[in-house]
C-alpha cells in the first residue's frame, strides 16, 4: 500500500508539474523573444532620429557615436539618394552571413535614413536557459516535496492499519483487554472504537462463560452431597423397604433440584432468564431445607435449628432462596463452630432470614469486602456470598453481614403481597 501511495503520488506530481512547467517554460521563451524583439525596434527608431538630426546639422553621419553609445549593435545606415550604406555599432558582425544566433530590426526615419540593427541573441539565450534552470529547480523540488509528504501520509495512514491489525490478530488468540489507541484520522479511529467495543464484549463474554463454570461448580457441590446423603441412607436401610422408598424420593427430589440449579445458573449466565417472584411460605420453605441438611450436621455431631416468627409469607422465587440459604449454612457448617440457626424475624415491611454460628466470626479486616468475589478468610473459593448476595439483589432482595463475631448473616425480603422494593434492613 505503502508503494502504490508513493508510486501514485508521484505519478500525479509529474504529470502537474509538466502541464504547468512546459507551458511556462514556452511563456518565458516567448516573452524574452518579444521583448528583445521591441527594445531593438525601439533602438532602431532612436538611432534612425539621431542620424536624421546628424544629417541635417552636420552633414553626416558620425559612426564613432553609434560604436560609443550602441557597443552590442551592429548598424547599417543608408542615407536618402545614396546607394552606398554606412556601418556603425560597436558589434562587428556582417548582416550578410544570415546567421540564425541574431535578430534585427529596421525602420525608415522622417528624413529618409534606413536604418537596419542586429544584435546577438545569446543574451537572451542565456536569460531563457537560466529563466528554464529556476522552472526545473521549482519543478524538482515540488516533486521532492510531494514525494516527501507521500511518504508521511503513507505512514500516517499505513500504521494505524498494522496497529489494527495487531488488534484483531490479539483479539483472535483471545487477548480481550482493549487496546485504547486512536490515530487522529475518523475512519480509522470509528474502526478502533469498534475493536474496543468488541474486545469488551468478548472479555464480557469470558468472564461471565468463567463465572458460570465457577459458580456451577460450587452451587452443584451442595446438592449433590445432599444426593449422596440420601444414597448412603439407602444403602445403610437396604432391608427396610419403607426406608429405601422414602431416602429414593428424597434423592429424586435433590436430582431435581441440581436441574434447576444448572438452569437457574445458565439463565443467569446467558441474562435470559429474569427471576419471577412470588409469594412463598417461608416457614415450609425453611422446614424442608432444614430437615434435608440437619442429617449432614448429626453426622458432624452438630445441631442445625430453625427458630423465630411462624407464618411468614415473602415475594421470592423458592430456587433462588434455597440457593442463598445453603452457601449460608454450608458455610456454617464448614468455617463455623457450634450450633447453627436459622431465625426468622418479622420485620414489618420485610421478612429477615437469619444464619448464626458460635464460630470465630469474620476477621475484622474482610468486614467491609466479605461478599467480594474471591475473598475468604479461611482458605475457602471465595465465591458462595459473592453469587448468594447477586441472586438475593437479582430478585428485589438484600444480603448482609449483621454482626461479625458471633457471625450473623441476613436475608431481608418484600413481605408477600408487598411491592418488591419495600425490603427494608433491621428493623
């Protein structure tokens, strides 16, 4: 490209300057000829009143006068009756050679004296080659010039497109961070823009792919160790028939509950799926969820119970909820101590769900960032409170850290039949 822009250039500027420089130069050639051509005519008309004067007052013509006051001329003076012409001038050059290096002039004068100049034209030769030297020197450093600025905007025009293709190649091989530059020329910069836009976007689209793989991963761990609860009891009561029939629905029913939950997590993922609230009774709610992970805390030697308001409706949707409430009591059970509880608290406005250990608490420094993703104090994924409080805002709700030590953690959600932006904090 770059080549074609100089070798185009180029071609242009010649082609200018020869529809300019050729005519000028035949401009100037023409204006000297002209030229010398009327200021010898007008010698001739001088020289032709002077020897009408010389004849008149001094009988004759005085040629040392011509030779002094005209050095380059070369004159023939022929008096009136006379048939024998006078040489005059101080150029000695015979007018009989009719040598092509001259030009001449002659004019009859009131008195009757032809007169007839020559001069040499190699003055105006050299005024002419010299007028045709500055043409071509103008003309060649137009061209140099020109090619000069080609050669810039080429490379003003050429590296923004290496640049962006650079670009495009890194966003090929998966480097999705925008790279920022603009070049100061509207197309250009318009295509830049888009690359940036395109790199947000796949960048956007890598971390949410990311994102759900992580968060499957972690909210599938759950109910599959509930799942595996459930078949380890069925095992266990292998002869007792009601048993086997009773653990076998419950480990139906958690299958179930991993199919919506990769559902939940891929509407998420994709923004496809918009969380429907709707009114939930929250103490049947709790109660099932209790009862399926309390077999996982007596095996721990732990006790996880359910106290506080009964009767409690909330706008929510039923998976969400259940989802926030297990990484709240798996974290419970993994990094706290003690006896869990679930207290639910009747807010007016809001139904408060909360979950409390007699662990440790929360280090004083990870208060603040304790729902940043990938932050934990005790060598945990750091991920669970980060995705719970996103599907507790995603749906109208809130989740908060109440007290640290002992830790409380609390969901805050619209009372059933409430608008869903009436979910207040503690009341």
């Amino acid at each position: 490209m770059r080549r074609r822009m100089l070798f185009s250039t180029l071609v242009v500027t010649v082609i200018a300057v020869l529809l300019l420089g050729l005519p000028l130069g035949a401009l100037v050639y023409r204006s000297a000829y002209e030229e010398a051509g009327r200021a010898l005519q007008q010698d001739a008309d001088v020289i032709a009143a002077d020897a009408d004067a010389q004849l008149q007052n001094e009988g004759g013509i005085d040629v040392p006068h011509f030779a002094q006051v005209y050095p380059d001329l070369a004159i023939r003076l022929t008096p009136p009756g006379s048939a024998d012409p006078v040489r005059a001038g101080g150029w000695d050059h015979s007018p009989d050679t009719g040598s092509r290096a001259v030009m001449n002039a002659e004019t009859v004068s009131s008195g009757g004296v032809r007169v007839e100049v020559w001069r040499s034209t190699r003055p105006i030769q050299e005024s002419v080659f010299n007028a045709w030297l500055g043409i071509a020197s103008l003309s060649l450093l137009a061209i140099g010039v020109a090619v000069g600025l080609a050669i810039l905007q080429a490379r003003r025009l050429t590296l923004p497109l290496v640049d962006l293709a650079a670009t495009a190649e890194r966003l090929g091989s998966g480097v999705a961070t925008p790279w920022g530059h603009r070049y100061g020329i509207p197309e250009a910069d318009r295509v830049a823009e888009v690359l940036d836009r395109s790199a947000e976007r796949i960048a956007g689209l890598i971390a949410t792919e990311r994102h759900f793989a992580t968060d499957a991963s972690h909210q599938l761990r759950t109910p599959l160790t509930a799942l595996t609860m459930r078949l380890e009891e069925i095992i266990a009561e292998a002869d007792d028939p009601a048993v086997v029939r009773e653990e076998g629905e419950a480990a139906l029913q958690q299958a179930e509950r991993l199919t919506q939950t990769v559902e939940s997590l891929l509407g998420r993922a994709r923004k496809s799926q918009n969380p429907e609230v709707e009114p939930v009774s929250v103490d049947r709610l709790l109660e099932r969820f209790v009862g399926e992970w309390a077999p996982m805390f007596r095996q721990n030697g732990r006790v996880l119970r359910l106290t506080g308001a009964k009767g409690m409706t909330a706008m929510t949707v039923p998976m969400d909820l259940t989802q926030i409430m297990a990484v709240l009591v798996e974290n419970a059970a993994v990094h706290g101590r003690g006896t869990v509880t679930v207290n639910v608290v009747d807010g007016g406005h809001s139904v408060r769900i909360e979950v409390g250990d007699e662990g440790e608490g929360v280090p004083e420094h990870l208060v603040g960032k304790i729902f940043d993703r990938e932050v934990s104090g005790a060598g945990g994924t750091g991920l669970g409170l980060a995705l719970a409080r996103h599907i507790a805002e995603s749906e109208g709700a809130r989740l908060e850290l109440v007290q640290a030590n002992p830790p409380t953690f609390a969901v805050f959600l619209p009372v059933g039949g409430e608008g869903l932006d009436k979910a207040t904090g503690p009341v």
